[in-house]
C-alpha cells in the first residue's frame, strides 16, 4: 500500500494503492514555477474515494468497489526519501526525483507536522526557506514577528501575550498548581484550571486518590497496556462497571485514535442505548446497538463485558448475552491491534468525541467507571497510575 504526492510537468498528482489498484488524480492547472507563488494543496481519500485541491479548484475520484484501508505502517517522508529506489515504481509516473522547492504547515489527518531541525526523525540537505530568524509560525495566534539586532520579537493581538504570543492574557495571571491546565475562558475575562489525574480543587492543588472514576464531561483517562507486546491480540476481552445518567456518551475506546484507519473496539451510549463498534482492520462492521431496555438515567451499576474471538463479538450486559455476531465471516482481519491504548470517556483536551469517532459516538461520557479489566487478567486496572485530566473521586 502506499500514498504519494508528486510532481509531474507541472500538475500535481496523487497517487495511492490499497492494495488492489492504483489510483491517479491529476490537477487541471500548472503550478507556478516562479520560487515566489506560495500554493494551497489538500489531498487524501476517504475509504478508496480520493480527492486533490489545489488552490480551491477540486477533484474528486468517485469510490468503487475494492479495498478501503491504507496499510502502511511506515514513516513519512517529505520531499524525498533517504534512497529513491525505495518508491514504489506505480507511486510515480516517471523515475522519482526528490522535490526542489519550499514546504510549510504540514497537516495530516488534523495533527500539523513540526518541519524543524529537532523534530523530525531525520533528514538530509534541508534548508531554511524563509531566510530570516522570524521563519514561519515563529508568532503563534496570528502574531507579528519582526526581525531585531539580536534575534525577533513578536507583536501580539490583544489577548494574547508571551514571547511568541503563545499564552492567553486570561492565564498569564493564573493561580493553577503546577499539576492543570489553564484554560481562557474570554467570555468572563477569566480562567478555569482542569486538573491532572489525583488533582482536584478550584486551583488542582489538592491531592485525591480513588478507585471510582468520576468523569464530569471534559474528562479522560488514557491508559497505557503494559502487557500489550504479550496479548493474543486475536482474543481480546474487557469488563467493567458504569453508571450515568446521560443518554449519549463514550465509555471506552480501546485503541490509538489516531487516523481512520486504527483499529478500535469502542463501548458507549447512543439515544439511551448500549452501543459497541469495532474495527479490525476495515471499518466495514456495523455497529452493534441493543435497544432493549435503556441503560442510563436509572441511577443503578451496569456490568458489561465485550468479548472478541476473532471476528466474533459477544457482548453481556448484567451478566447477560445481549449481541452475538460474527461482524466479517470471511475472516479477513481477526486481530485488534489497539496499540496498547485504551481511552475512557473521552480523549485529550480539545479533541472532540464526534470527530476523532467519525460520528459513531457524540459526546464525552458523564459518569462513573469502576472495575476496569482487560483481557483475563487477574487484577483490576490501575485508573489512579494512567495519565488524565479533570476525573474525581467517584
């Protein structure tokens, strides 16, 4: 499988393989081959559907049937590659020469990639292609940088201050304790302070322990698998309790929640209901939703447990077999590679449940969790030791 973006007499072109065909997009018009036009570039697919911007005119490659999951598990490489023999001969139309040019501001799938000295993993005859000490995105929230005798400095916009702009006036005052996070709040010209996991207070200058998490909406706990390297990743199990009374929210995401193509065993409420969705490798299983009878707002503990053994999933609610499905009989992908990551009731500060779920859950989760365990392990999870912010004593 490979993505690749390339210039080609002129026309950029996107190029990516899934594993079965190649498809090729094409821009309509040349890019200015001046050193002085900055141009806007957007690329990508969605599934085996792709699309190719440049400078806001649009082209877009219908879907059809066949693979949609990029699988590539390699680095990203930037204007060349340590040796051109490594390209893929369908990624390019002619032999693969490396880019002569200027790049900036870098996203892939919403995370900007840093194009510094530090960095990178790597590289090799790179250079600077603003020529100044400002650079690009020297002044963070759209400050003005100015070259001076002994370095730069930058001119902020009215809320902003610090030697790059890069904190809020709200919080250049604040009282928070070295464990938070201030948060501006400019509508009040004040702050609040979202406390580390084992912190609690107006200013988190308390020290908490517990063993019920209680999460109050803009609340997660990110806990790392110490044992993942040993797990039969085919055969995975997860049990816990809960209680809320919410009718929408993310329970659990076990898996990197990084791209679309991660794979992820999730647990949450949708419209009252039990919802669980899982990927394995392509996102082609539906969702299972269990609409029985509704498990929040009734002020009780729920027990559930999702067992996966290959591309079966059971799932007992109260100790009862509510879903029972083989989600891909043809047993493409049997695996959850997960990461080792498990989220619960939600994810880092400012990534939104809807967007990093693509729509399958809506909010965060408000409620308890307790008695977390994984696959059939002996002890109970550790939520106290994982990393998190804003959880409370349950």
């Amino acid at each position: 499988d490979f993505l690749c973006i390339s210039l080609v007499n002129g026309f950029v072109q996107l190029r990516y393989n899934l594993g079965d065909k190649t498809v090729i997009l094409q821009t309509f018009q040349k890019v200015h081959a001046n050193g002085e036009t900055w141009h806007s570039l957007k690329a990508g697919r969605v599934g085996n559907e792709g699309y190719l911007d440049l400078d806001g005119i649009n082209i877009t490659q219908n879907a059809s049937p066949g693979m949609n999951a990029l699988d590539t598990h390699t680095d990203f490489f930037v204007g060349g590659l340590s040796s051109l023999n490594f390209v893929n001969s369908m990624a390019v139309e002619n032999e693969p020469t490396g880019f002569t040019g200027c790049i900036r501001e870098i996203v892939v799938n919403n995370r900007e990639l840093k194009l510094t000295v530090t960095d990178p993993k790597g590289g090799a005859n790179v250079g600077d292609c603003d020529g100044t000490v400002c650079g690009y995105t020297v002044c963070k929230n759209n400050g003005t940088c100015q070259v001076e005798n002994s370095g730069f400095s930058c001119s902020c916009p009215q809320e902003w201050t610090g030697s790059t702009c890069e904190q809020s006036i709200h919080c250049s005052q604040n009282r928070c304790g070295s464990q938070a996070l201030c948060i501006p709040q400019p509508t009040s010209f004040s702050y609040i302070c979202i406390c580390a996991l084992g912190w609690s207070g107006k200013y988190c200058d308390s020290q908490i322990q517990f063993f019920i998490a209680k999460f109050v909406g803009n609340s997660y706990i990110k806990y790392t698998d110490p044992y993942y390297g040993k797990r039969d990743l085919q055969h995975s199990r997860i049990s816990l309790n809960f209680t809320t009374n919410q009718t929408e929210g993310l329970i659990v995401w076990i898996g990197k929640g990084e791209d679309e193509d991660n794979d992820f065993l999730a647990i949450g409420l949708a419209n009252g209901t039990l919802k669980v969705a899982i990927n394995l490798g392509e996102r082609i299983s539906v969702p299972l939703i269990h609409s029985k009878h509704s498990t929040c707002c009734d002020e009780r503990w729920h027990f559930i447990t999702v067992v996966q053994n290959q591309t079966c999933i059971k799932v007992y609610l109260d100790e009862e077999l509510i879903m029972f499905e083989d989600i891909d009989p043809h047993r493409k992908y049997t695996a959850l590679n997960y990461g080792g990551i498990c989220y619960f009731a939600g994810f880092e500060i400012g990534r939104k449940v809807h967007v990093v779920t693509t729509g399958l859950f809506q909010k965060a989760f408000i409620g308890k969790i307790k008695d977390v365990v994984l696959f059939q392990d002996s002890k109970k999870i550790q939520l106290m030791k994982a990393e998190g912010y804003n959880v409370y004593n349950g």
